[in-house]
C-alpha cells in the first residue's frame, strides 16, 4: 500500500517530500508536472523516503525526472553520505555496477550511412556479441583478468584495443583507483571472464544515430559534432562480474547490520559504515568491477570499430567523445551548508555532469563542461548535454541518465508481437538486430518516458545544458 506524502514545489520543476518519521532529511523531486503523475504511479518516491533515512546521509535525498521503482534505492537516484561516518549501500549502486553509456563519432553523414545501413548493422551484430550469457572476443586468462580489474580501460588500449586517447575521453579516466581484486569473489571473476567486450541484455543496446539538431555551438563544436553526423552510442556495464559482486556483498550485509545496530525500514536499503572492514571490502569490489564496466565498454568499442571499416574501408574512423556511468559510488568533495565534505556520492540510474572549469574534466571540454549522455528508447531519439553549476550547488554534479521506464518489462510485452515492432520501426527508418524477441518487446519506446521532457527539467532547473538531439537509425540489441 503506497504510504501518504505531501508534495510541496514552488517553481513547478522542484518537489520536495518534507522529512516525517523515521527520515533524516527531506526528499527533493526534479520533475514537470506530466512526469509527476507517471512517477506516482510506482513506488519509487516512497523509496526516495527511505533512502533519507540512511545514516550519515549528507543533503537531501535526490529524485532524477526519470525516476522509477528500482532495489532499495530508486532507479534515477542520488545520495551523498559523510565519508568518514556514513554508509555505504550496494542498493545505491545497483546490480549492474557502472553500467553506463559511451558516445562515438565518425566522419561519416546519414547519407552516406543510409543506403548500407541494413549491411553496417547486421556486420555490427556479428562482430559484438550480445545476450544474457554471452562470450568475447577478447581472451583472457585469470592474471590478466585481475589487471583489468584494477587498471580498466586502460589496460584494454596498452593491450592493442583501442587508441591512446581513449581512457582520456572516459569519466574517471576509465579506471578507478583503490579497486580490490581479492575482494572479488572467484564466482564473480568466473562470470565475467568470458564477457569482456559483450553487450549484454536488457536494456543494453548499441544504437548507430545521427545528429538532428544542434542547440550549443560551442558545445558541440568542443565535441566535433555537426548535424547529420552518424555516431554511435554504446549502454553497457559489468555483465555477470559486476551482477554477483553485488549479491555477493548484499548477502553480507544484512547481518552486518545488526552488529552495526543499523534499522531500515527496507531490508533492500542494507549497507555498513564506509569505513569498517565491511565497506571498505565492497567498495573495493566495486571500484573492480567499475573497472571491468569501462574495459568491457572499450572492447565493445574495438570491435565497433572493426565493423565500420569492413563496410566503409579503412578510412572509416571511429573517435571516442566521452564515456560515463551511471550506477556507481563515488568519494567526492561538495560544499554542503557553506562547508567542504567529503563524501560517498551513491548515483544509482544517475548520471555526472560537472561544470565548466573542473579539473576532472578532460581539456578539450573543460571550457564548456563535462558532456552527459542521456539514451532515449530506441524509436525516439537520445540526448548530448553538458554538466552545469546547478547540479555542484543542488545535486552532487548530477543528472539524469535516460528517460526512464514508464511501463514494467512484463506489461511492455503484454499483447504485443516482435516482428510487428520491428516492421513499425523499419517504417521510422530503424533497422533493428536482436539476439532475443524479448530484447525488442522489453524496450519498446511506450515503454519509457518522453525524454524531451525529462532533458527540458534538467535543462530548465540548471543542471545541464542541452547540446545536441540524435536520433537512431540502426539499434543492435540482446
């Protein structure tokens, strides 16, 4: 039974779900008012509520516009927590740790692209495998896996997979320091082994696009993007590496919180103080499998890239724009009620988008901000932004990262038939190559919500700035 809560907005972009009870502080909602009722609809600001009663937690509790029920936390969720004397919650960061999306452009136009299109997906499909279990091409025996966990991206290029500026164009360079292969389990490792370079299922997609419209020159230009370009987007994460490192983790720490007395009101919300040795083992877990994340991500990316010069000759060049996360937890720095803090940033189906001028961001885009990548479904359009300073002051530099699910995977295929799907998208000019029927029914695009709407709240309440609007042409999915 969804439990009452009062709404309270001033501006009509802005939600905020007082603190009551057992909450530690207050929920704040970025969303229209359309977007409101769909979000209603689940449990997911209910979920929002019992995440503001995580102990330690910094700020509020954060509501992205496509926000939709998830595991403990909400999918389109953030929550920052006091590093020294906050918890850590693999809820926070979800199964699918670093699932996140890569944005690759090449020199070629939709004109160009269009008449091979039905040729460049099908060479696509075979060259990157994708589907539930799923093996690479990319072979590695147990030392090497171990490396990959610990330097990600980076040992994909120095192992002949890719460019040297690759893991320069990637969120945190495409590794992140402090990961811990011995606190992966050996289960974990023999999952994810065979997967390196592998799409996965789902949600997962490779979608080959074009830029429709352009609406920051700068921006864009910083990008090396220009409407009518064909670029490509790649959503993927961790495979069955990432997947049982969280169950791993979250079958520990049930008991553990009893010896930390920790109550929730969700047992899915359980997590541990970020400094016991209970915290410190998953996060360095985590950070491993974030790793493999960026590495599998680079791979697919190889392999790509293999396929657009066996149909457009070995002058067709594929370059990196930008690679981001969106299920991850981060130590950050914020100034929270006038003071630095340290803390642990839980982005779970959220995206970062830091400002103009932070040092993380690579130089080419420092002048104009770190670019968001937000996928749409795959009969509407996707979305380029970069990171604004509303989001350092509001929401731990972050965003969105989609339009999110408006309708559950079991209703989205309720009555309806796959090849009748793909007939109405090759009429949208979509051409589309699944491993599965499923792979299509779960991710048709009255499946999510309007993703134009969820950009224009972000756009408008100053978290990130529209860029540029792709539309797909080609999608490879699961």
């Amino acid at each position: 039974m969804p439990r009452y809560y009062q709404l309270e907005s001033s501006d009509g972009i802005r939600y905020r779900i007082p603190r009551e009870g057992q909450m530690r502080t207050d929920v704040v909602v970025y969303a229209s008012a359309a977007l409101l009722e769909h979000i209603k609809l689940d449990l997911s600001l209910e979920q929002a509520m019992n995440v503001a009663t995580l102990p330690g937690i910094v700020g509020s509790s954060l509501a992205m516009p496509d926000i939709h029920q998830g595991y403990g936390f909400p999918i389109g969720g953030v929550a920052a927590t006091d590093f020294e004397h906050g918890v850590v919650s693999p809820g926070g960061v979800g199964f699918d740790i670093n699932c996140g999306v890569r944005l690759v452009r090449s020199g070629l136009t939709e004109q160009e692209v269009r008449p091979r299109l039905a040729e460049l997906v099908e060479q696509v499909f075979q060259d990157v495998p994708c589907g539930t279990g799923g093996s690479g091409f990319v072979g590695v025996d147990q030392k090497q896996l171990e490396q990959v966990l610990v330097l990600g991206a980076r040992w994909m290029v120095e192992n002949g997979y890719g460019d040297r500026r690759d893991a320069e164009f990637a969120e945190a360079g495409g590794a992140l320091d402090d990961a811990d292969p011995r606190q992966v389990s050996e289960k974990a490792k023999k999952r994810g082994r065979p997967q390196l370079g592998t799409l996965g299922s789902g949600n997962h997609f490779l979608e080959i696009q074009y830029v429709e419209t352009i609406h920051d020159d700068k921006a864009a230009r910083a990008m090396g993007l220009q409407v009518g370009q064909v670029v490509v987007l790649i959503h993927s994460g961790s495979r069955g590496l990432g997947h049982q490192v969280c169950t791993d983790y979250l079958a520990q720490m049930g008991p553990a919180m009893k010896k930390y007395n920790i109550t929730l009101p969700d047992r899915q919300l359980a997590c541990v103080p970020i400094q016991s040795e209970e915290g410190q083992a998953y996060l360095g877990a985590m950070r491993a499998a974030a790793n493999f994340a960026w590495a599998n991500r680079q791979g697919i990316m190889h392999f790509l890239r293999r396929s657009f010069r066996k149909v457009f000759g070995a002058g067709a060049r594929l370059e990196l724009i930008y690679d981001v996360c969106h299920n991850i937890a981060k130590h950050e720095r914020y100034e929270v009620d006038g003071k630095k803090r340290d803390v642990l940033v839980h982005r779970k189906g959220a995206t970062r988008a830091y400002p103009p001028g932070h040092r993380e961001i690579p130089l080419a885009y420092r002048e104009v901000g770190q670019p968001v990548l937000i996928p749409g479904s795959m009969g509407t359009a996707s979305w380029v932004l970069v990171g604004a300073e509303g989001a350092m002051r509001e929401t731990f530099g972050s965003v969105c990262h989609g339009a999110g699910r408006l309708l559950s995977r079991t209703a989205a295929k309720k009555g309806r038939n796959a090849q009748e799907v793909k007939k109405k998208l090759e009429e949208m000019g979509i051409v589309v190559r699944s491993e599965t029927r499923d792979g299509i029914l779960e991710e048709i695009p009255e499946a999510y919500k309007d993703v134009d709407e969820v950009i224009e709240v972000v756009h408008r309440a100053g978290l990130a700035r529209k860029v540029a609007r792709l539309r797909p042409m080609g999608v490879i999915k699961g």
